[in-house]
C-alpha cells in the first residue's frame, strides 16, 4: 500500500526494549507500522543511522532511550540528546520534515509512554502523509 507508514524505531536494550517487551506481554496496542531496532544504548545511534533510514525508505524514526539521569552507560541518553539536535540540523538542511525525527525517554516500565510515543509519531505521519500533495 502506497499509504503505508513506515517506523523505525532504535531502543536502547535497557529501557525503552524493555518497555516494548512489557508492552506486548500486556497486549497493548500499537500500529505494526513501527519496526524496533535494539541497541545497547541510544548514545550509540550515530546521525548516519537515521539519514540511513529514510533514505531507505522509512516515513519516520524515533530514538527511545533511558530517562535522562538513568542510563545504564552513565551518560549515553545525554549523548543522545546532543546528537537529536546534530539529526534535527541534518534533516533540515536536507529537506525532511521535523516530523519525521523523534526522541523519547522513557523507562522499562513505561509500556503506556513507549505506546503513546509510537501512536503519536504514526499520527504526525498520517497528517504529513495527507498535506503532501
């Protein structure tokens, strides 16, 4: 379907994994639009891996990470945080939407926030998707 919205979403292993492991163990419900990449951390998430993304394709990408103070490499979430902002530049300057980037903190057991974060990044997709002309 040419209407389809495409999610990557990179979770650190610790938290926000966790959390959509949680979410699916109480059969919550979320697009299946979304497609979870874990990795140790979200620090780790170079810009590269985004710009990657939607090159390839993805209508969006969302990085979930630990709560900021509670990562489980001291400061990777703060790197993250650093380079969100780098991302945010990079697309700008190369003429994607700001909607097609999200960050999000959360804990393991924030099953509800990890839903939300996702519903509300495939809603802000669907209402670019239909601007577009």
């Amino acid at each position: 379907m040419e209407n389809e919205i495409k999610i990557i979403a990179f979770c650190c292993n610790w938290c926000s994994y966790a959390a959509a492991d949680l979410a699916g163990i109480s059969r919550l419900q979320y697009p299946c639009s979304v497609r979870i990449i874990r990795v140790m951390c979200s620090g780790m998430v170079h810009p590269d891996m985004v710009i990657h993304a939607l090159n390839q394709g993805a209508d969006g990408v969302m990085l979930l990470g630990c709560l900021l103070g509670e990562c489980h490499y001291q400061d990777g979430n703060y790197k993250a945080l650093a380079r969100a902002e780098v991302i945010e530049e990079v697309l700008d300057d190369l003429g994607y939407e700001e909607e097609r980037f999200t960050i999000a903190w959360l804990s393991s057991a924030e099953q509800d926030k990890l839903v939300e974060a996702i519903n509300q990044m495939h809603q802000s997709l669907l209402d670019l998707k239909s601007e577009t002309p």
